[in-house]
C-alpha cells in the first residue's frame, strides 16, 4: 500500500489514475500484473478497473505477455504522454536534488 507520496503525485495531486501511472513509472523496465498494481496502490478493484479502461483507451499502458489468463502490462513509452511523463518525473527528481544540496548546512555545536 502507498505510505509516502512521490514527487509526482505530490506535485500533480494524488489521483487514482496517478497512482497507477505512478506505480508504473517506478516500474518501467518491469511488466507488472493487474492484481499487483491494486495491492501495491492500495487502490479498491472497483476504482482500479475505472481509470484502467482509460489507461487503456488512450494507449498509455499496453500488454507485453500473457502468462497463462493473466497479462502483463507496461507503460506504452512510445506514447507521447507517457514520454511527457516521464521527463517530468525526471526533471522533479532532478529539481528535487538541486533544492536539497542548495541547502545551507547548520552548523553542530562545537565541543570544548
């Protein structure tokens, strides 16, 4: 289940179709099953299925392998959204980074 929000969701608001989109940013390179991206979410089956159907229609996911009468799904990152996507989590990890090390150090107490 979600505990901590990403930058993305954190930036962009946490909306069931996010959460999914963000699940599958994290796992890009990994094609995941359906039943995974609810229980890692913490999504409801019912609000899942909802958004999945959109997912779907505007191609931002697709099947990669059926293993047995299950699928396994992927972002589709040759859909121009996805790509938008994806550079922007980058860039708010990139940002992210460069606001932590602008940061001035404080300095501890000296001991004498």
């Amino acid at each position: 289940m979600v505990t901590d929000k990403s930058l993305l969701l954190d930036v962009l608001g946490d909306t069931t179709e996010l959460r999914v989109i963000d699940f599958l940013l994290d796992n890009l390179f990994t094609s995941v099953y359906k039943n995974e991206i609810i229980q890692k979410t913490g999504l409801s089956r019912n609000s899942f299925f909802r958004v999945w159907k959109k997912l779907e229609q505007y191609k931002i996911v697709k099947p990669i392998k059926q293993v047995g009468k299950a699928t396994l799904y992927q972002l589709n990152e040759e859909n121009e959204f996805v790509k938008w996507l994806v550079r922007t989590d980058l860039t708010l990890i990139e940002q992210s980074v460069i606001t932590l090390t602008e940061r001035p150090i404080k300095a501890s107490p000296s001991h004498a």
